[in-house]
C-alpha cells in the first residue's frame, strides 16, 4: 500500500478538489486522479538500489491536475498545472510539488466555480475571454517545463504566458516578462550549449505564427511573424546550431468551420512543411514532405549541406473513434499513440536542393522523446523514448534506441505502473554520449503509490538502479525535464 509520510515530509500547501466524489472521467481518475496537497519532503527513502553520486541536479515534471469540474466536456490536457521535482545531491533526494498559481486558477478559485471551457468544448460557452491560440481557454500552463536562465518555466499547449517557479524550492514567480503579446507555445526550446531559448506561438489570425529567441538573461532578442496559408495546429518545434524549424501540417482547424465557431481539427490534403529560419533572424525556407502530424520532435542537427531532423510520424493523425468506447470514445482515440502509429522517422532537408527525403527509423509506436542534455541542436546516436498501452495516454515502459547501429532496448513496467516523460542527466564529465541516468515518476495504481526511478541510460532493459519512495502516489501528466546542478 502507499508509503507512510516521511520524517521530513511536511505538507505546505493544499487546494482542495472541487471535483465530484463519484467522478468518473478516465482522465480525472485511476492514474489521473488529481492531487491537492503541496509537500515539501527531504531524506526521502532509497527503497531499492543506490543513487549514483554523480546524479547532481533536478528533475521537473509538469502535469495537468484540474482544481474544478470542467464546463462540458474535459480533456486531459485542459487541467491546472501542477509541477512536481525531485532534487538529487550527494546520493540523496529531495520531492517538492507545488501548483502553478495562474491568474485562470486564481480567478475560478475565486468565483468558485469553472470560467473557462477547455479544448473539446465549444469556447462560447467560457464565461471570460481568457488565452489561447483560439482564444477563451484557460492558460492552464500545464503542459511543458524548461529551466531557463535559473528559473523553471512552465507552458500551455494551446499558448500563453511563461509562468516561472524556483527550480528547486518551486517558488511561483509569476510571469516571464519577454513574453510577447502573442504569447508563446509549450516546447520553447533550450540550447544548453549557449542558453538560448526558441520559441514559437500561433493563432487563429493572420499571419498565424510567430518565432521568437531569448538570450541567456532572460532578455528577447529576436520575434518574427511566420506567415502561414491559414490557422494551424502546431505542437512542437526543433532547431539545429544555425537555424530554427517551424511546421506547417494539414492536420490542422478548418478556416471556414472557425467562421461559424466550430474549432475542430481536419485532415486536410496538404503535404507537411518545415520551415527552416535563420536562428535570430531572416528569410523562412520550406521544404515539403509526406503528410502526417508530428506531436514531438526528437532532436535536429546540421550534417554537410543538409538538416537531420528525427521526430515521431503519425500514419493515421486523425484516428476515427471506435463507438465500442462509449461516451469517451473520441477522446480516447484522440490521445491514443497507438491508433496515431507515432513511430521514429528523420527527415532530410537538403539546404542545397531544397528537398525532403524521409524514412522510418524503427517500428516500435513510440513518442516523448529525451536525449543526452547536451545534445539538442547537435548531431545525437542516442534517444530514448516512452511507449504507451493501447487506448490510453499514459506510459507502460521505455525504449532506447541507437540511431547508428539500429540496435535498441526495451523497459516494460507491470500492469499498473506507468511512468512520466524520462529525459537524460549526463554523467557530469562523461565521454560517452549514453553515460548517465533516465529520471521518472512512476504511479502505481495497485498499491496507491508514486517511486521516482532511476535507470542506466546504457542499460534500460536492466530495469530501474534505485527507487526513491515519494511522500504522496503523483498524478500522470505529459512533460518533464532535466535541469543539471550548474544550471540551477
Ligand atoms: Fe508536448
């Protein structure tokens, strides 16, 4: 059953569930089931294994945690943040989880009640005018979080602020103030390498996109429209040494529905683009490729006269809901990884010729993608990936794979278990690109309770080499990320 409190566990904060007793939205339950109490927890228990000594920063992970029933219908990724870190020095560990104080959570805290529609419900029902690259959402600022220029920041999906938090006391910040007036997507990107950070935001007006790069010191530097032939659906962006790579996909809102005030994604026949701009700056060059949609890149880099970009290609973006999954069925397949087939693919944009070759990289459905922390923008052997039980978005186990060799590993959790996005702490003065660990939070249903893991990034299949036991069984979420000691 779930651990007892630790000795140094004290709760710090708490919002108490305005959800139904009874709920039984599958996103709202199980390993969904939101959490209300802020600890802050020191001394946790090794409960299996050793820390390794070199393990010497923090491990974020953002993750939706609805505070207030939903008006209609609840996606999984409209819920309030919540960022949740475990701190490693010295072969000991500390856990942290605080939610991200949003002026929409504030707001609705203090009407008491739920002001703004999420993704799947009609936005004229939102009682305010709120964010959003479509407008009356919520900035829930829960999908994503990046350490940039000592602060965590965290992000929306569908656009909005930054909103910062201390990266090892979580202390809320309020907003990043560079933050343009069109706000930005979730995955800024981090150059570790210079600590720049990209970004991009779009919309449903003229010209649809922006790009944008923050130096190291938190100042904007560069913000550019991307015109684009109508509204898009963008996720993800990815970057090289000397360019950033924006996309144009035809999984995307339909113009003439967004008229009569339908926001509802369509397959349109379109090939893909990528848009390969200047990284401060200059002319956008596109490149065509097959269509698909792709929710998360895995890294890009400059090789001779070309761009190599690895992500994850959808054979079906748009999955038809099967009616046996009754009332759920459309959200069920919408964040379905399996119906989508997301598997590894690399695109090859030739800068000279200015065509896309493309190919399948391995046939496992995979996405959530980490690599090395040093290794965004450059040239990458190795990555590591989450896979996902069919019908369900969450994480059943992990998958490694050599980019060079074709050779790839394989971690599987028991039923029960799943995981949070594993991104990869270098071993600090390592040579080899794989030395170092995976992080994850793992929720375990049976036993109501949450471990952090930690893996040989080598040696996956091995299973965890130590397991930290958490003061309380965590939430499932999307995204998390690695922030090494120095960057702290
Ligand atoms: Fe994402």
């Amino acid at each position: 059953m779930g651990y007892a409190l630790p000795m140094h566990a004290r709760e710090v904060g708490r919002i108490p569930t305005g959800l139904p007793a009874g709920d039984d939205h599958p996103y709202r339950t199980g390993a969904w089931t939101p959490n209300e109490i802020e600890y802050d927890a020191d001394e946790l228990e090794v409960v299996e294994g050793t820390l390794p000594e070199g393990l010497d920063g923090v491990y974020l992970r953002n993750t939706e945690n609805p505070v207030l029933p939903s008006i209609g219908r609840y996606h999984p990724f409209d819920g309030d943040g919540m960022v949740h870190s475990i701190r490693f020095a010295n072969g000991r560990a500390s856990y942290r989880n605080r939610f991200v104080r949003t002026e929409g959570l504030a707001a609705e805290l203090e009407a008491k009640a739920p002001l703004w529609a999420g993704i799947i419900e009609s936005p004229a029902k939102s009682q305010r005018e709120g964010w959003g690259a479509r407008g009356r959402m919520k900035d829930a600022s829960s999908t994503d979080v990046v350490v940039h220029n000592g602060m965590a920041l965290t992000t929306f999906y569908q656009c909005g602020d930054a909103y910062q938090l201390t990266p090892q006391a979580l202390d809320n910040r309020g907003k990043a103030p560079w933050v343009p007036a069109t706000g930005i997507s979730a995955h800024p990107k981090l150059d570790p390498v210079t600590g720049e950070l990209m970004f991009f935001s779009y919309s449903t007006e003229a010209p649809y996109m922006h790009y944008g790069l923050v130096d190291p010191k938190g100042t904007l530097v560069h913000h550019q429209p991307i015109p684009l032939p109508g509204p898009r659906l963008p996720h993800d962006m990815a970057f090289t040494e000397h360019y950033a790579i924006l996309n144009d996909f035809p999984l995307a809102w339909d113009a003439d529905l967004i008229a009569k005030g339908v926001y509802r994604p369509k397959m349109h026949d379109l090939p893909s683009r990528f848009g390969v701009v200047p990284r401060r700056g200059g002319d956008i060059r596109w490149f065509e490729a097959a269509p698909t949609y792709v929710l998360h890149f895995i890294n890009a880099y400059e090789e001779g006269d070309a761009i190599i970009l690895d992500g994850y290609f959808q054979s079906d973006p748009m999955p038809r809901p099967d009616p046996a999954d009754g009332p759920y069925a459309g959200l069920k397949k919408m964040v379905d990884l399996h119906a989508m087939m997301a598997r590894p693919h690399r695109w090859r944009l030739d800068l000279r010729t200015g065509k896309c070759t493309e190919e399948r990289l391995f046939e496992d459905i995979s996405e959530f993608p980490s690599l090395n922390y040093h290794k965004p923008g450059r040239k990458h052997r190795y990555a590591w990936s989450m896979t996902a039980p069919e019908g369900w978005f969450l994480f059943d186990g992990l998958v490694r794979y050599d980019m060079e060799t074709g050779a790839r590993q394989r971690f599987q959790y028991e039923e029960g278990v799943y995981a949070s996005e594993a991104p990869m702490a270098p071993r600090p003065g390592a040579s080899q690109e794989d030395d170092g660990w995976l992080v994850t939070f793992t929720t375990d249903i049976e036993r109501d309770r949450s471990e952090c893991h930690v893996f040989d990034a080598r040696h996956i299949d091995a299973g965890p080499i130590a397991k930290v036991a958490l003061p309380q069984r965590i939430s499932s979420g999307t995204h998390a990320c690695w922030a090494p000691a120095g960057t702290l």
